[in-house]
C-alpha cells in the first residue's frame, strides 16, 4: 500500500459544522464522538485505488489529509460528495427559514448536512452485509471484510479500512459470518461496478426512479435500498424518498399531525423543501428527532 501523502482544501459555502456532519451516524457511520477529525477509507469512484482521508474544517473550509494514490481533484471531489460540501448551505438556509418546521430545525443545527455513502458501489456492498442483521452486526462485518480484504490507512492516530475493491471482492469464495448466498450478491455487484453500471455520475445523470429500477436489478437490491444507493450515495439533494418510514415518522411529530402521513400528503408537504427535500429529510430524522419533546418556540 502507497504511503503518499498529499493536502488540499475544500471551500465551503453558508453554514457547516463537521462535527454534526460526523456524528450523524449513517450506513456503516457510528461515531460516538468527535475530536476534531473525520475519518474516511474508501474506495475511489474510479475504483482503481484505496485511499485514506483525514477532514478537519478551519473555519469556511475543510482541509484534507490524503492517504494513498489516486487523482487528487477526484478524491476531493468524492470527499465533497460524501459531506454534502458540494452544495450551497446559504441556499439551504433559506429554504429552512421559509418552513416554520424546518426553521427550527436549522436552528438547532445551522451546520448540519447530511453524510453519504462513498459510492453507489460500497452502498451496494452496504445493503447486501446488512440486510437482514442488525446494523452494529452489519458494521462489524463490514469492518472485518474491509481489513482481511480490503486497505487499512493509519488517520490521525486511528486505524480505518476502506472496503475490497471490486477486483478484491471478485475473489472472495467466503468469509466468517457472512451466508453463503450473499457471495453471489456480491460478486454481481463488483461485476456491475467494473462494468460502469454503479458509477455515481451515470446514476445521478438519470431520472431517479429510472436509476432505482436499474439498480434493483442487482440481485438482493430492492425499492428500500436502491433508494439508499441512488439517492444517498450519489449525493443527490431533492429527491424524496417514500421508502424511508423513519421520514414519515418525523414528519407525524414535527408537523403536528395526528395520522401517519401517506405518499402523497408526504410529496405535498416536501414541495415546501424544494430544492433541497433530500437534505430536509434527513434533516428532520437526524436533527428534529432532538426537537420532537420539545415545544416549538
């Protein structure tokens, strides 16, 4: 493994604070604290190498520590991506200050973006480890797969493993507690993801319920996760996803309603989040769940 190691800044834009960004447990994500630093491994969105990312924010930017080979401008590119640093947060902030809701929700948390997959590839690897498990099981799995098969960079004083490459993942024939029938899962997914089939700028490029459809079929991919795939991992911010009842759940609470809201009466009242319903969304589960004790001001 490469011990390069190189530096670059990502700029930010409105209010952002890498600390809710981190602790906002996603995916694999379960950080329970936060001592300046995020840590990310991961493959590339070339998929051509493994590398380890240190992000730490001074201030209206995010300066990042590269571990590993690979273009430079891509990884931070993906870094961006990945911590929803890709966006304009002032426009954010306008579209929560329009929604009493959402209002106070940014209140709470002016900084807070959500956290993404790496790639539709490892959120793909994601779905097929944690389907059916709990989700500390489908992390320690993941965590074991990633340092027996995959690269293990030393960030910031702390191990972190970036998953097999699709290559690596290929020659896999089994694994300690992973079912026997997940290995044909994955192996089709490395096959798709080196025939381009899960690259995150084709995905994005196409209407979401198209690319949910041609990611679905993928064998173990359903409407739940290929929503996860599509939306969360190509960093997608206004597409609302009807397949998420934790959403639904938050919406009931923080909007005063006293049913369950359906698909349509969910897309009515996301219309007000507009172009940002990815984004509130996640706000209203990770942010609002804080709020929902709590009497509005």
């Amino acid at each position: 493994m490469s011990t390069t190691t190189r530096t670059t800044t990502l700029p930010l834009r409105g209010p952002y604070d890498l600390r809710e960004v981190a602790l906002m447990g996603f995916g694999h994500r379960d950080e329970s604290a936060f001592d300046g630093v995020m840590r990310l491994a991961f493959c590339t969105d070339g998929l051509d190498a493994q590398v380890g990312v240190a992000v730490r924010q001074q201030g209206d930017a995010l300066d990042l520590t590269v571990h590993g080979e690979g273009d430079l401008d891509a990884i931070a590119a993906q870094v961006a991506r990945v911590v929803s640093a890709d966006h304009d947060g002032d426009a954010w902030a306008a579209v929560c200050a329009a929604d009493p809701v959402l209002a106070r929700v940014h209140a709470a948390s002016p900084g807070f973006r959500p956290s993404n997959f790496y790639s539709p590839y490892e959120a793909a690897v994601w779905a097929v480890l944690s389907a059916r498990r709990a989700r500390r099981q489908g992390i320690a799995l993941r965590r074991r797969l990633s340092e027996q098969h995959g690269a293990v960079f030393e960030l910031a004083g702390r191990d972190e493993a970036a998953l097999p490459l699709p290559e690596q993942l290929l020659a896999l024939t089994a694994f300690p507690g992973l079912p026997a029938d997940r290995i044909p899962r994955l192996h089709a997914i490395a096959r798709a993801a080196l025939d381009g089939q899960l690259d995150a700028r084709r995905l994005a490029a196409m209407p979401p319920e198209e690319a949910m459809l041609d990611v679905q079929r993928l064998p173990g991919i359903g409407p739940f996760y290929s929503a996860l795939i599509v939306i969360r991992a190509c960093g997608l911010t206004d597409v609302l996803s009807t397949q998420e009842d934790h959403t639904r759940a938050a919406v009931q609470a923080l909007y005063g309603l006293d049913h369950t809201p359906g698909d349509d009466e969910l897309r009515r009242i996301a219309e007000a989040w507009r172009p940002f319903r990815t984004w509130a969304a996640v706000a209203l589960r990770a942010v609002g769940s804080r709020l929902i004790d709590e009497p509005a001001a």
